[in-house]
C-alpha cells in the first residue's frame, strides 16, 4: 500500500513537468505581454516604458533560458514572481486557496448530502411522483447556469429577505459562505443525483439482491447492507472527479460574489498575461485534482475489501 | 454682465446638484465604495502600476504635488500652496505646505518629491509614470544613467522646490496622476516589494487591509494636512467586477455609491428615488473605430468621411448604450478645455457618403474586417451595429471578436484593417491630441498610422506657444484638422455615471475617471445604515 502511494506520487512528476512545459509554451506563444494595453489598464504605455518594463520582468531573455530558470525554481517549490503584483507567486496563491478550498468543501458537502439521499430516493421509489420530482430537481440543477443562479439568490436572500449579506468575504464566516457554496454546489448535487439514481438502479438489478430478498431480508437491510455498499464506488469515483475540477470552477462565483479564490486570480492574470501567476495557479489546480484522485482510490479499498493495492 | 450670469447660473447648478454643498460637513460613519474594473487590485505602489482599478484606491493612499479638480476642470495644487513660474514659463518654484505628514508620522519635505521622482524615472522601478517625468529638464540624462540627478529638480530649502521643465507645458497635467504621488524613500526601502500590498502615503486615508480579490480598507489618517479633513472613519473598496452583484448591492445599502452601467442605467434613471442622486459626467475618454490609413480603402481620405457619414451615430448611441454616451464631434471632448464648441462633426447623410466612395473610386463599396474585443459598450456589439447602416452605401463590415491584449499586439503590429477602441482624450489636449502625431508610431497608441503635416503642425506650435489662449486656439485647429481627415469613425465620449444613497454627501463630477473620487471631501449623514 505505501509503496503504491509512493509510486502515484512519483508518477507526479512526469505529470507536472509535461504540464508545466505545455503551458509554458502556449502562454509564451499568444500573443501580447504583461507591458501591452490590456482590460483595467490605464493607457499604453510608450515604447521606450514597454521595452524597459520586459528588460526588468526578464522578458527579454530567450524562451528556453526563461523556462530553465522557471524550472529551477519550481524544483525548489518557487512558483515565481508576479510581473504586475507586488508579490511571490507562492504567497498570492497561499492566500487564494483557503477561501477555494473552503467554498469547494461546502458545496461539496451541500452536493454530497442532499445528492446522495435525493438520488437513492428516486431509484427506490422509481417511476413514483418522488422520482419525477428528485430527477426534475437534478436536471434543472445541472442545467441552471451558475451565474444565473447565483443572481436569484442574491435578489431573493439579499435584497428581498435581506437574510445573507449580497457579497464578500467577511473573514470566511458562515453567513458569506451559504450563498457561493450552494451556488457551486448544485450543479454538483444534481450530477450526484441522476449518478446514484442510475447506480442502485443498476445493483438493484443484481442476482445477488434478488438472492438477499429471498432469504427474506427485509428491505432496509437489503439496501443497508448490498445497495449502498455496492453503489458507493461509483459514486465516489464521481465526487472526486467533480470535486478535482470544481476547484477550477469557482471563478464564476467568486467574481459574483466577491470571493477571494483562486479562480478569479487564475483568470485575471490570464488576461493580464502575467504568466507566473497563470501557471502557478494551473499547477496548483492539477496538484489538488491529482491528489483527490489518489485519495478517493485509496478510499476504494476502504469501501470495496476486494480491491487492493500492491 | 453675461459672464456674471453665466457663474451665477453655474454657483446655483452647482448648490442644486453637487450632494452636500449646502449642508455643513460631517464627520464619523464608515463608506462602502467599489473597484469595478476588471478584477482584483495589483498592487498599491503608485510608481509600479498601470492599472485604473489600483488608482482609485491609490489616490485615497497617497498623494501627489498636483490633484484633480473637478470644480476648475484641470488640476490645482495639493502639496504647495503656491507657485511662482518665470517669464519663460520654464521654471516654477513651489512653496510646499509644511504641514503635510506621511502616515508613520514624518514631515513631508522637497527632498521627497525629487526622491519619488527620481524613483519613478529609475529603469530598474520600470514605472509606467516615466512620460510624466520626462517634461523636467535633464529627466532624459538621469534615465539613461548620464546624469545621477534630475537637473531640473532643485530643492531651495525643505519646504521650496524649484522645477525646471524642457518645454514650456503646464505641468500640473503630467504631475497630478495618482502614478506621480509622492512616497516616504525610508518605507519603501524598508518594505522593498511588500510596499505594493502595505503601503504609506501622505494622503487622507491610511491603509488597513486587502482582502485579495474581495476588499479593500483604508482608515482616516488623523495628520492629514487638509484641517478638518476627511471626514469619514473608515472606507471599505469592494472588489466587484460583476454589474449585477453591484447592483444588488447598491440596492440592498451594502454599497453607498456605485458606477452604473448602460444595462442599468434606463431603470436608475427612471426610478426618481434613485435617479435625483446621480451624478454624469462626460468623461475624457473617446471611442472611435480606427481605420488603419495604409490599408487599401482607408488611404483615400474621402472614404474614411464616407464612413463617417454613412453611420447614424446618434441613433447607435441612443439605441444600443440606452443615452449612456455623449454624442461626438471630434476627438476632444466637451469636458476638454480644447473642445471646439464651433468645430463641426458628422452628420448622418448616407447621400454624400455614395457620393464620397463614388468619388474615391468605390462606387460599389468594398469589404473590411474590424477588430473588437467583447466589450459591451465598444466591442464587436458596436461593430454589428454598423453593419446594416454600412450595407446601405455598399461597404460590409466582418466583425473579429478577440481578447484584449491579443488585439493590443495586432494593433500595435499594424496588422488589422480597422479596430474598434476607447482611448484617453484629456485631460491635457496637447497629450491627448499628441497620440496623432506623424512621429508617434502605432506602438505608441497612433493605431490609425495617421500622418498629417498641418495637424503635426499645429501641435508643434502649441507645444511652445506660451498665451493659453492662443494654444487652445492651435488645439481646436489641430481637432478640426483631425475631424476632416477622419482617420477614424467617432463613435462617442463615456457618459460616466455614478449613483448614490441620498445619505451620502461631496462626490464629484470627476471628468478624467469618476471613480477617481478624492474621497476626503466625502461625509455620509445620520441616515447612513453605517454611522
């Protein structure tokens, strides 16, 4: 097992690197920089200030030494410095991350806990005015656009309630959280959903419930102790792909809301061609994807004893 | 007699609509404002930024020699209390105020302003505030490392500094931007690049916070020079790219004020309770489409008016932006103290605009491409717009979509046919019209390649004509000159709009950004829900 982990681990590597040239290469290839006129600058600056302005970010050097010395730093853990902020790519990202991770988690957990019930509801009482109701809830809920979405609940909570406040961060509080976390999360819910509908649909297909049954098991133990066990791996291989992605995701919602994420960072300074911060943010969205990933395989063994790693 | 009426008229415009002016001033209670542009702040070290969203918080920060007024439309002196300038309007000598302190407690001295200078033209800062810097004499030896001191910049004593310029240009429009504000050297030494997200200035608010990507907040420095002054405790910028939340916002009081957008705007202005505390303005910002003048068509002059002439510019502006734009004339706008007001634009004449293409050769029209970036007020929108109007005289227009700094190298490489853009028009007519100049390249923002003798000429008569007057006369000229060889289509000058409760008092019709508010005039009364 720990030799497996250690295995995925390295396997990284490889990742990372071919990511980090790929990227590197198509932000170095489009076409403008950090010294041309862009969205939110004030004017363009004069060709003596632009030229002088690469000189000093290092733009002026050749691709490949700018890339070796990217490399060089990102060995040592050093993402780069910013070529408009005041700040080291690490530390503008260590501050973005706890509000994505903390939004990502609570719509994860807003996904989680009404997907999972909602979708077991609809395929057990398949074909009932129950499931009609959950699967009507699930594809509206994949289909709504989170902008759209985030808009209503502002207007309804915010402005007509006056319950949540419209914006913000306020320090990570719950009152600031319920709003994008939900926001995000059901789109989420919704893939759950329809996911664990169509999963214990499958299992309860199976020989082996139908076998369960006939020793005469009553249902809640059938379901207990065959449906959900053997329904979870696929479901659980869906929340982790989701919630790898979904912290790439949260841009929508954080300029909505005013959520200092990661997101936002990432697209700003696509926009501004300030190529370390794209990159760094790129990086660390893949490392946290790649991470889940191990961690819900790991968890397979925990849920399926048949399954091992070696 | 009629000028008397006409400042009556003004004073009494004024007491009616600028929020405050006839109540006494108060002070306490916190302002929430917004930093609407694009996204997230980049940083608070005037010298290192160049980006309109940092200015508005930075000019609350930090100040510079010169301010902003919007009462006087131009700028006025901040630091000094007065200047004396030369016969040859070459050399002004400050008296600076000698109460000015910088937020760790230190007085503000001569030796300050030609230290941030002196930064600011340093290569290694790679300021973008350099051109400003360039009007002083002996700027261009220290830039290059000839020199190790600014030779026009003097200090007689502590609180006298002499300026020597290499023009006789007023310099008030190159020394107030926020980018010129004067900086402490010993805490920008000591915080190195830290100083861009914990900065200290001179100016009325103190900076307390930065929320990355969500807030801002500044604090009331009590030293600030201006007695009495600000008034407010707190402000708090929030970062709100997004119209929608913003107005959301406003309306549930989160905001005290808020810019409004043209998708806003008809419900702001029809709602009375909202629409009696606005605030228009038109803005110094023109948007025009530029033809480039070495592409095929376009090297015909007659049919870049044809252009002009074949659009019902008036009609896109009312339809399209709801009346948030100010109808155009030429490339300065009404806000600019070289405006024109007996210069003649384009009117909508289709006839004479088949007459023109007929005349240049292109009875049957022909088809061009043009740029744009999906902005909604001067973006492709606005292109699609012409298309019918254009098909009308035979000429079709492809719209391009594409994102703004790839456009911004196309345009600087010359290589497009026509880009729609919103460029700075003000304050001072002489920049703004310099743009134009035959020896500005497109990389320099000439991005039509416009090249006239007579306008170059006017403008270089201007640059050392020492009567006001007279200059202005040359400027109008030069616009005029501009309008007849339209090497673009004028489209509009920004209506800049900005709305606020009735709690809020001392915003300003600010016509160079009207986010650019100094907000140590600003005071909100009792009914504020945050005093």
């Amino acid at each position: 097992m720990t030799l497996y982990v250690v295995k995925r681990l390295l396997q990284f590597i490889p990742t990372i690197f071919c990511i980090s040239l790929m990227m590197f290469v198509i932000l170095n290839v489009l076409p403008g920089d950090a010294t041309t006129m862009s969205g939110g600058m004030k004017r363009q600056l004069d060709a003596k200030t632009a030229e002088n302005m690469k000189k000093q970010l290092g733009l002026d050097k050749p691709l490949h030494i700018r890339y070796l010395h990217y490399i060089k730093g990102l060995v040592k853990g050093d993402l780069g410095k910013s070529y408009l902020r005041s700040e080291s790519v690490n530390d503008l990202i260590a501050q973005r991350l706890k509000p994505t991770i903390q939004v990502s988690l609570a719509a994860l957990l807003i996904a989680v806990g009404f997907g999972i019930p909602l979708g077991f509801v609809s395929a057990l009482k398949q074909g009932t005015w129950m499931d009609t109701l959950s699967m009507v809830g699930a594809v509206s809920g994949v289909s709504i656009p989170q902008f759209w979405l985030g808009l209503i609940l502002m207007y309804v909570f915010s402005l007509l309630l006056g319950w949540l406040p419209p914006q913000g961060y306020g320090g990570g509080s719950l009152v600031n959280l319920i709003m994008p976390a939900f926001t995000l999360g059901v789109g989420y819910m919704a893939l759950i959903a329809r996911t664990t509908r169509a999963a214990v649909i499958e299992v309860l297909s199976e020989d082996y419930i139908r076998t369960a049954r006939s020793k005469g098991l009553s249902e809640w133990i059938v379901n207990r102790r065959h449906v959900f066990g053997n329904t979870m791996i696929l479901i659980l291989t869906t929340v982790g792909l989701q919630f790898g992605s979904l912290v790439g995701q949260t841009v929508i919602i954080e300029k909505l809301f005013s959520w200092p994420g990661i997101g936002s960072l990432l697209v700003d300074s696509i926009f501004q061609r300030d190529i370390p911060v794209t990159q760094g943010c790129v990086l660390v969205i893949i490392g946290v994807f790649l991470i889940v990933n191990l961690v819900i395989d790991l968890m397979y063994v925990i849920i399926d004893p048949r399954i091992q790693y070696k | 007699m009629k000028k008397l009426c006409f400042i009556l008229l003004l004073l009494f415009t004024g007491f009616c609509f600028f929020p405050g002016s006839s109540m006494a001033a108060k002070s306490g209670g916190e302002f929430n404002f917004i930093a609407p542009y694009g996204g997230d702040l980049s940083s608070l070290d005037p010298h290192k930024t160049n980006r309109t969203q940092d200015y508005i918080v930075i000019l609350n920060i930090h100040r510079s020699l010169y301010k902003w007024s919007a009462d006087a439309g131009k700028p006025v002196l901040a630091l000094a209390d007065s200047v004396k300038v030369s016969q040859d309007r070459l050399t002004y000598t400050y008296a600076l105020k000698q109460n000015v302190k910088f937020h760790n407690g230190r007085n503000m001295t001569a030796d300050d302003i030609i230290w941030s200078y002196q930064r600011i033209l340093t290569p290694a800062t790679a300021s973008p505030g350099v051109r400003s810097i360039r009007i002083i004499k002996g700027a261009d030896d220290f830039e290059s490392g000839k020199a190790t001191a600014i030779q026009g910049l003097k200090k007689l004593d502590d609180y006298t500094l002499e300026i020597t310029l290499k023009n006789p240009v007023e310099p008030g429009f190159s020394l107030y931007p926020p980018e010129i504000a004067i900086l402490p050297k010993e805490e920008v030494e000591k915080r190195g690049d830290s100083f861009g997200v914990d900065p200290v200035g001179c100016g009325p608010f103190k900076f307390v916070n930065w929320v990355k990507g969500s807030e801002v907040v500044l604090e009331k420095f009590a030293g600030y020079y201006e007695a009495g002054k600000p008034y407010l405790d707190k402000v708090v910028y929030k970062i709100m790219p997004e119209a929608a939340s913003r107005d959301i916002a406003f309306k549930v009081k989160e905001l005290d004020a808020t810019t409004v957008g043209s998708v806003n705007y008809p419900e702001y202005k029809g709602t009375p309770a909202i629409a009696k505390n606005m605030i228009e303005v038109a803005e110094l910002w023109t948007r025009v489409v530029c033809f480039n003048v070495d592409y095929g068509p376009f090297k015909n002059k007659k049919v870049r008016q044809a252009l002009n002439y074949a659009i019902n510019t008036k009609l896109i502006n009312k339809k399209l932006l709801k009346g948030k734009a100010v109808d155009p004339v030429g490339y300065l706008p009404p806000s600019s103290p070289a405006f024109g007001t007996d210069s003649k634009g384009y009117e909508y004449n289709p006839e004479r605009a088949k007459q023109l293409l007929k005349e240049a050769g292109y009875p049957d029209g022909f088809t061009f491409e043009c740029l744009g970036t999906d902005n909604g007020t001067w973006g492709v929108k606005a292109i699609e717009a012409l298309i019918p109007m254009l098909k009308k005289v035979g000429v079709k227009v492809v719209p391009v979509r594409m994102e703004g700094a790839a456009m911004s190298a196309r345009a600087k490489s010359g290589d497009f046919q026509a880009l729609i853009w919103s460029l700075d028009s003000g304050p001072d007519p002489l920049s703004a019209l310099s743009r134009w100049e035959s020896v500005n390249e497109r990389v320099s923002g000439n991005y039509s390649g416009y090249n006239s003798a007579a306008f170059d000429n006017y403008l270089a008569l201007a640059r050392v004509e020492t009567d006001d007057s007279k200059k202005m006369d040359l400027l109008k000229k030069a616009d005029q000159t501009f309008i007849e060889d339209a090497p673009v289509w004028f489209y509009n000058y920004n209506k800049a709009v900005l709305a606020y409760h009735p709690w809020v008092h001392g915003l300003q019709p600010v016509a160079v950004e009207l986010m650019y508010q100094d907000l140590s005039s600003v005071w909100v009364d009792e009914n504020s829900p945050r005093k």
